[in-house]
C-alpha cells in the first residue's frame, strides 16, 4: 500500500505527528501566518498538557528551566526555537522563515508579576512587523491552582488594558487578549496560557474522618445482612 | 527514490508504523541535517492501473496556491488531490554533490 498525503494526514494521532507532517509540506505549501501561530499554539498545548502529568516533578523548577522544555520540545521536532535578543532577552522566540512568535514566561507569583512580564512582551519584545504579532504568556502555576491563576490574570488584565479585548482561549486554562504594538501600531495576538504546576497531595495530610469510616461500616453491615438472608 | 512503501520493505515494517513515518519525516526535514529530498508521484484516480508518475514540485506547490492539481497527463483539474499525491524520497541534492565532488 502506498501511502498518499491524504492518508498521512488521517494517520497522525497527536499534534506531534501532525506537526511533524506538517513541517514536511511546508516546502510546498508555505502555511499562512495565523495557519502557523495555530499549528504551534496547538504543540504548545499538547506540551503543556504533557507537563502537567509531570508536575510532581517539575514543581519548583526555575523559569528558565521550565521554559526549556518547551525550547527543547520545539527543537526536537525542528522548529526553530530558542531565548534570543529581540529588543531586549525574550524567552521563547519559535521562527520560520520571516515568522516569528514570542512568549514570555512568568512563575505566575501575584498578577504584578505577570503584568510585568506581560509589558516586556507587547512594549519591549515584539517588532510588529508583518508575520511577527502573535505571541504568548507562559504563566507557570505553582502557588495555587491553574484556573485560580489564570481567572485573576484574566480579570486583571481586563481592568488594566482597556483595549485586551479579552476572549476565550483553546482551552478553560487559557486566554486571548490584543494589544496595540508601541512601534508599528498593529495588532497583537496574544495567547495567555497557564501551565498547572500546583502539586499538593493531601494523603498524608488528610485522614478519613471517624463519621466517614462509621458510614462505611454501616454501609458493610447492611450488605453482609442481606447476603445472609437471602441464604 | 523510495516510497514509504519501499523504504518500509527495506526496514521490515508495516509503511502505517507511525515511528517509522516519523524516522523519515525527520530524515526530511531537520534544516541542518537533511538526509532526504521528498518529492511526489501523482497517481489518476480515475485509473486503477495507474504505476504513478513524477510530478515536479513547482506543480504541487501551485497546487497548493489554486486548490487543484493538473494532471499531467490531460490537463483536467484534479481537486482533492492529496489523495492522489505519494510522497517518495531520494537521497540531498547537496549529499549527491558533495559525494559527487569527492570522487
């Protein structure tokens, strides 16, 4: 059986393989902008999902070396990925060709912290130029829950910025925003996407409760009396 | 040149093993280590009997660009046509010269 593009598209089982093909056509079918930013929003949140079955592991790992697996994860399917100068020390800066997308990673302490470095994307990093306005936060939750985060975020910045325009994102731990870019006065797209480090596991912290435990006798009890009459 | 078919026979696998799709999409597109060219033969729906033929890349990249491919044969638009695309595989260009000017 030959396999025809058609068929490698349906075969793909994960953004990965997806992608994978997908770098491959790019030679004979340069993807739009916004066709692109989406291939790589979708790999980003396939990673994202990835850590978050690792958080055990990866909580309490520095900004930078949680924004190396992106880095590495992008690399590793050949997309060219890095922390780079662009204005100033950028995070994340994935390219192809003239595109280019930024992120700006926050261990996401208090909404100061992530406006922060959300004035170092949309003032300081991004060009504005044509192919260059998309980009995103990378809010790494470690204090508290993901969707605490990422609701007092989104309400912050909806406050703030008069102009966010905030929207739902791809997923419930996600946003989008716009801004206007200082330099160029396009628009920027932006994602904002929490990444749910926040490990507390609460089995050597909470026991079963007396009135629980009592219940769950009852519950035996009564099975055992009827299991017994019906003999 | 290989298919995913031939190249599978030669590696003993299924051409469906999404790891070995995988080894040869890598093997065709790392920028700075690209071991394989991918091209494609075009193959008439229209005709069960079809052996396949190549079809220059400036072809499928218009493709690409109008939404159907010529067919080479007739000139009729073909649309869907990824369905009648089989990528093959030859070893870089830049490879082959370089083996070429060691001789």
């Amino acid at each position: 059986m030959n396999l025809t593009v058609e068929m490698l598209r349906q075969a793909a089982r994960n953004p990965v393989e997806t992608l994978n093909l997908e770098i491959l056509m790019w030679k004979f079918e340069r993807p739009s902008y916004s066709k692109w930013v989406g291939q790589l929003e979708r790999f980003l949140l396939h990673i994202t999902s990835l850590i978050g079955t690792k958080r055990d592991r990866l909580k309490g790992l520095s900004e930078d070396a949680l924004t190396s697996i992106f880095d590495i994860s992008f690399q590793a399917i050949n997309i060219s990925s890095s922390a780079k100068a662009v204005n100033g020390n950028v995070d994340l800066a994935i390219e192809y060709e003239d595109y280019m997308w930024l992120g700006e990673a926050k261990i996401a302490h208090s909404v100061s912290v992530i406006y922060g470095g959300y004035l170092q994307l949309t003032s300081r990093y991004t060009t504005g130029m044509l192919g260059q306005t998309s980009g995103g936060m990378l809010l790494y939750c470690q204090d508290e829950r993901a969707d605490v985060t990422i609701a007092g975020w989104k309400a912050a910045l909806s406050k703030q910025v008069s102009v966010s325009n905030v929207q739902p994102g791809p997923t419930d731990l996600s946003f989008r925003s716009s801004d206007m870019c200082a330099a160029t006065g396009a628009t920027l797209d932006i994602l904002h996407l929490a990444v749910p480090l926040h490990h507390e596991p609460q089995e050597e912290l909470r026991k079963l409760s007396p009135a629980s435990s009592m219940a769950a006798r009852k519950a035996r009890d009564e099975v055992k009396a009827r299991n017994k009459a019906a003999k | 040149m290989w298919t995913f078919k031939e190249l599978s026979n030669l590696a003993e696998v299924e051409p469906s093993d999404p790891i070995f799709i995988a080894s040869v999409q890598l093997l065709a597109s790392r920028p700075r280590a690209k071991l394989l060219d991918m091209h494609f033969l075009y193959f008439d729906p229209s005709d069960e009997a079809s052996i396949g033929e190549p079809i220059p890349d400036e072809e499928v990249a218009q493709a690409y660009l109008t939404g159907f491919l010529i067919d080479p044969q007739d000139g009729r638009e073909v649309h869907h046509f990824e369905r009648t695309l089989v990528p093959y595989f030859m070893i870089n260009d830049g490879i082959t010269a370089q083996n070429e000017s060691d001789r």
